[in-house]
C-alpha cells in the first residue's frame, strides 16, 4: 500500500464516516464557492469537498516534484500552474 509524503497510507486517511467542520470563507473563497455550485449545479457541501479531494492530489503532485499545467481553449501554448 502506498504512503504519503507524511507517512500515513491512504485508508488512514477515510474516516468511517461523515466528518463534520465549521469553515469561515473569505469573501473571495465564498464567490468562488457559489460560482463552482452554479456551474456544477452540486451542493455546496458535495462541491467543497470535491474540491479538497483535487486540492489534496494536486498538493501531492507537486510535493513530489511534479509540475502542472494548463491550457486556454483555443491556445497552442501551456501555461505552469504555480500555488502560493
């Protein structure tokens, strides 16, 4: 089974069931909230946590060296993702 960069494997990590977090958003992060439930039509909370799921591999991806990127429709040209 594999691990990751903290140590602890992927079951670890599932809980047996639903966990539940009070979260303060920034305004920003609460705009970008409505806006990805509007073009998904999901729930905030089935939103929120899609969005930590790709969070979580993306971080994954770039701590172990990877790089990621990204390209405008209608552009031949990628562009480097960078988070801060």
């Amino acid at each position: 089974m594999s691990t990751s960069h903290m140590g602890a494997t992927a079951q670890e990590w599932q809980s047996s069931g639903p966990t539940r977090v009070t979260v303060n958003l920034a305004p920003k992060a609460a705009a970008a909230l409505d806006q990805a439930v509007k073009l998904t039509g999901d729930t905030k909370t089935d939103t929120i946590n899609r969005a930590l799921q790709i969070y979580a591999y993306l971080e994954k991806i770039t701590q172990e060296g990877g790089t990621l990127y990204t390209r405008s429709v209608g552009r031949d040209e990628l562009e480097r993702l960078y988070f801060v």
